[in-house]
C-alpha cells in the first residue's frame, strides 16, 4: 500500500494512541475493534471507524435516502425531512452527545449514518407492505435491512460482499437483537445491551424525530400551535424560550421552541447517562454491554413526557388523514411492483438477478424494493403499466 504519511499528518497508529489517552475506558476504542468479515488491509492515515464512516458516505444505499419518505411523501414540498436529512441531522446530535460522554465520535457516527439504510420507499408504511408480503419468507424489518443492505446488497469492493464494515459498527444496528439472550454476532456476543456508541445513536434517532417530526408537521399545516401548547413537552420547551428570547416572530418563536425541545433532551440524557456511568463505572466497552441496565437513556421524568408526546404525533400527525391518504396510494403501488418483480424478475437490475440463485427470489425482490426510491418506484410502476 501506498504511504501516504508526512511529517504533519497523523499516522493511523497516532490517531489510535490518541483514542486510548483521550477517551473514557468505557469508550470504544478503534485499536480494540473485533475486526471485519474479511481481511482488509487497515489504512495508513484513517482508523478503522473513520473509514466505516466514509465507505457509508460513499455508498448507493446512503445516497438514495435523499429521495426517501420521513413522513411526507418524497417531493411533495421543498422542505420536507427526507430519510437523508433526517439521519444527517440524527448524526449531529449522535456526534456532540459522544463528544460530551467522552465516547468515540467516529463510531457513533457510522452508527448513524447506517441506521436508516434499510428504510423501504414510502417510509414506515412502505416496510409494513414488505413485513407482510415476506410474512412467509422471513419477514421484513428496516434494522436487520441496514445489516443486510452493508453485508449483501451493496457490494462495491473487489474481494468481499457487503462494505466489510467493522462489528462495532454492524453490531450497533441491531437495536432489539441486543437485548436476545445468548445473541451474537459473528461469535461474539451483542448483549444484553449494546456499546455506549450505539446507545448513543439510539437515542439519537429518537431526540431527532420528537423535534423534527413537529417541524414538519407545522409547515404542513397539520399540526397546530394551539394543539402542541396542549403537551407538556411543547410547553416547557416554550416556557424555556420565552424566558431566553424577547420580542420574538411566530416564525422564529416556533423554531427556536423546535430547538430547544432538542436541547432539553440532550441535557436530560447527558445528566442520566453521567449518572449511570459514575455508578457502574464501566472500564471497557463490555462493561457497557453488560451492565445492569443501559447507560445511555432518558430519566424517568423526562420518559414520561415524551411517551404523552409521542401519543400526541400518533393521533395528530402520523396517523392524520393528510399523512396517511397520501401514503395508502403509495404502498398500494408498491405491493403491485413487489408482485410484478416476482413474476417478472427479469425487470430488475442485473445485479439483482444475479444473487436470485443464492438469496431466493422473494428475498431478492424484496432487496430490490427495499431499495427503491419513491421516486424509482413510482417510475417502475407507471413504466410497467400496473395501475391498469
């Protein structure tokens, strides 16, 4: 391999010293990683998650989250959240709660920039079509889709499947299998929890949709200020901006309430994840996944508010006619070129014809639809002529 190295660039070996002097002992440490699937030779100037982080960047699955559903359907207006914007976001709140626990930023990051890979077209509604059509074949879930779509689908490398990412990077996209007694990933054990890094991503994921999901839903005109300033959460964020903030518009009073419902839950699991630390002291990532409850998490308080808010979203947007009507056509189309695709799998890609002889057909229709975009799909549909 090439030497990349210059009297002022960090060696790979430096940038690791670095980790084990600068970060917690609970911190994942990239000199300590349990390895890839095959052997890759490791990069010169970039620790291993560092290049996890760049080879997700790099990768197809990742670019088509820009034209994937969050909540409104993909182009229905400029400023809609998509799958992309989303974990974007959810990526920066994952990298300063890391920053400020300690924990290693690298691999939250690739942590979240994963998570949502495996997400369907027409979002959540788009897997529950997919988990039903699979109901015989395994069924479907956008987690263990991640996993699939970075060790089977996307396949850009000479040499191996898959990106070959890290385990610690695989194995924190396995939310609910951590919690599996006796689970494992490539003979090492996931549980009972997950690393601090992928706890951290966790709740990433969730502190990001309570605050935009609301964002969304005010410029759609769905929700309403009067029916937020019903919710405990709204008012407290509220109460905390008018107390910051004077003389402000309705437009910068909304945004910066937005904010700060992002900011009192980053302060509440900051506080309880020190909490926890100082008392079950964990010296190494393991301590972390066995500890005796997860570290990283909202206090009692503040899961009691969000679970009366997350009841709020269900009733007043996500389950809203506006949100769902524009959907129902959506995944009516989709479960038709689902179907179409297994009659005809000659229609796919070449790529996707390719793995039908070792992963089955409905596994790789299922693949393929996965992967589409809202946009693609709604293409192959009306291209094959289904809504005859």
């Amino acid at each position: 391999m090439t030497n990349y190295k210059t009297n002022e660039t960090p060696s790979r070996k430096e940038l690791e010293d670095l980790e084990t002097t600068g970060l917690a002992p609970y911190a994942s440490k990239s000199a300590d990683t349990l390895g890839r699937k095959h052997a890759d030779p490791p990069h010169p100037l970039r620790s291993c998650f560092a290049r996890d982080r760049d080879r997700i960047f790099h990768s197809r699955c990742f670019r088509r989250l820009e034209y994937k559903t969050q909540v409104f359907v993909n182009g229905t207006a400029d400023h809609f959240r998509t799958r992309l914007t989303h974990t974007m976001e959810m990526s920066a709140v994952g990298r300063t709660l890391a920053r400020i626990l300690n924990a290693n930023e690298d691999l939250t990051e690739s942590i979240c920039l994963a998570h949502d890979l495996g997400h369907s077209p027409f979002g959540h509604e788009g897997e529950k079509v997919l988990d039903d059509l699979m109901k015989n074949e395994g069924g479907f879930d956008h987690n263990l889709q991640s996993l699939r779509n970075i060790e089977v689908v996307e396949s850009p490398y000479p040499g191996f499947r898959g990106l070959n990412l890290t385990w610690e990077v695989r194995a924190g996209l396995l939310k609910h299998e951590a919690h599996s007694a006796g689970a494992a990933l490539d003979g090492h054990p996931i549980g009972p929890f997950q690393s601090l890094e992928a706890q951290i991503a966790d709740l990433a994921d969730d502190m990001t949709y309570h605050a935009h999901d609301v964002d969304d839903g005010l410029e759609a005109g769905i929700v309403t200020l009067a029916q937020l300033e019903t919710t405990e959460f709204w008012q407290r964020a509220a109460a905390e901006t008018k107390a910051r903030y004077a003389n402000l518009s309705e437009f910068q009073f909304l945004r910066a309430t937005i904010r700060t419902m992002l900011e009192l839950q980053v302060v509440d699991v900051v506080n309880h994840a020190n909490r926890a630390l100082d008392e079950f002291n964990p010296q190494s990532m393991r301590d972390v996944m066995s500890a005796p409850r997860r570290i990283v998490d909202f206090g009692a308080e503040m899961k009691s508010i969000l679970g009366e808010f997350s009841a709020f979203m269900f009733e007043n947007l996500y389950y809203h006619q506006g949100v769902t009507e524009a959907t129902k056509q959506s995944v009516a189309m989709m479960r038709k070129l689902f179907l179409h695709y297994i009659g005809h799998p000659a229609t796919m890609g070449n790529k996707a014809q390719e793995r039908i002889e070792t992963e089955g057909l409905w596994r790789t229709v299922c693949d393929y639809v996965a992967g589409c975009t809202d946009r693609y799909a709604i293409e192959e549909y009306q291209k094959y002529g289904l809504g005859a």
